[in-house]
C-alpha cells in the first residue's frame, strides 16, 4: 500500500434515510476518529445540504449522482454548478444503479465525468462487472472498458477515486473475497500504468464496494492494491464507524 494513497471511505446512503435517521447517522460520523482515513458521504440529494450543515468539517458530502450541463430544461436533474453553489464539491458518477436501472450509458458516464471535472469537482466514477460477465471469464475486458471511457475524460487524476464495484457484490451480502478485490485492483492499477502514466497509477486511490461490512473490512483493508470502501447499506448502521477504522 502506497504511503501517498491516503485511506478512502465513502459511505452511498443511496435512496435511503429521513431526517430523525440522519442525525443519527451524524451523530455517530462526527464521534468516529480516524485521522489517516478520508471520508466522504453521499446523501439522498435533498437532504446534501441538511447533512452538510450537521456533519463536522472532517467529512466531506457527495451527490449520488449529477447531470453533464449547467442548467437548463433536464426535469429531475441536478448540475455540478448547483453542487457546488451549496458547497458540495463530490459527485458520485456511473453507479451500478444508475447505469443498470436507469440505463445510463458509458457515453453518457463520459460526458458527466469530463463535465464535473471541468467544473472542479472531485468524482468517485464507479466500474464493474455483472455476474454473467464475471462467470464468462469477461470481467477484465468490463472494467477495462469501463475504465477507457473514464480515462478519455479525465484531465486530472488528482480529483479522481476509481470505485470498483463488482454488481454481483452490491446489496447481495455476497462480498468478494479478499484475493477477488486485490486481483481486479491490481489489474487496474496496472492498466491505469499501461495506458495514463506511472505516476497515475501509483497515486490514485481504487477502493472497493459491494456488501462491505464490519466483519469483513479488516481482511479487505490489508489488500495492497485496495485503497478504501465505497459503503452502501452498512453505511446507514453504526459499524459504519468500524469500517471508517479498517486501517487505523
Ligand atoms: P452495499 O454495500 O449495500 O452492497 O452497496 C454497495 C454500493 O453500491 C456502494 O455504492
């Protein structure tokens, strides 16, 4: 584990929580200490701001998901403009969720990556494979994929989190194993040296998700090439401060 990829922890609250349950959340984010790990939240977009202004500056707030232009006639959408007028410079982009039920697209992944880059924000874009995939031996060729629309619209990997998520894992309660995370994230670091740079490679953080938990976080953590958690349900519960602590 490279001592310049600093310990990552986002926790999806996804289309979950009301106000009562979020300051519950808070509550428990703002007493939980671990001082080498970064963490980030992603609240339903409604209550960004509400969380914001609750949670201690230490942790920082994302948007599940945003739109590729400033403004305009996209009912339901959110821009980066908007995001970062309430403060809120993270977006989570190309979420399992959003590509396999609401259909979006790599293309379309693409253009709101080079958007909210544009803009300034920091992204956590989000890969992986599909059970049938991983089962017909394809899962590299996915993510690799994946990977390769990210990368053409990426100018600067400083503000960038790579999020592999294998769907199989996601709300399943099926995580993968430890040696199934690490051989995927090496793969991909060694892509990210084979076609952006060195440099790249080395300093950018790839953390997985899908059905994280307390009890398995620990043996993740020690996994050379994982460099933190995209949380879902666990996230929502009180062991989400275990997880915050995996590598503390
Ligand atoms: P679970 O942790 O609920 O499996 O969800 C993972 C996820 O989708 C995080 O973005």
């Amino acid at each position: 584990m490279a001592a310049e990829r600093k310990f990552f922890v986002g926790g999806n609250f996804k289309m979950n929580g009301d106000r009562k349950m979020l300051d519950s959340i808070v509550e428990n984010l703002n007493k939980t200490e671990c001082g080498n790990t970064q963490v980030v939240v992603a609240p339903p977009t409604v209550y960004l701001s509400y969380v914001k202004e609750k949670l201690s500056d230490n942790v920082n707030v994302a948007a599940q998901n945003c739109h590729n232009v400033a403004k305009g006639a996209f009912t339901g959408e959110t821009s980066p403009d908007m995001l970062l007028d309430l403060g809120i410079s993270w977006v989570i982009l190309g979420h399992s969720e959003r590509r396999h039920v609401f259909g979006e697209t790599d293309e379309l992944i693409g253009k709101k990556v080079q958007y909210a880059l544009e803009k300034g924000m920091q992204l956590i874009p989000c890969i992986g494979e599909k059970l049938e995939e991983r089962e017909a031996g394809t899962t590299e060729q996915v993510v690799f994929g994946q990977m390769e629309t990210i990368k053409n619209n990426v100018n600067d990997w400083s503000r960038v989190v790579i999020a592999y998520e294998p769907v199989w894992a996601i709300g399943t309660g099926k995580v993968a194993t430890p040696q199934q995370a690490q051989e995927v994230h090496q793969k991909l670091r060694q892509w990210l040296a084979q076609n952006v740079s060195d440099a790249v490679s080395k300093s950018t953080r790839i953390i997985y998700g899908g059905s994280v938990s307390a009890a398995n976080c620990k043996e993740l953590a020690k996994q050379p090439d994982v460099d933190g958690f995209l949380v879902g349900g666990a996230s929502l519960k009180p062991e989400f401060s275990d997880i915050i602590k995996a590598r503390c």
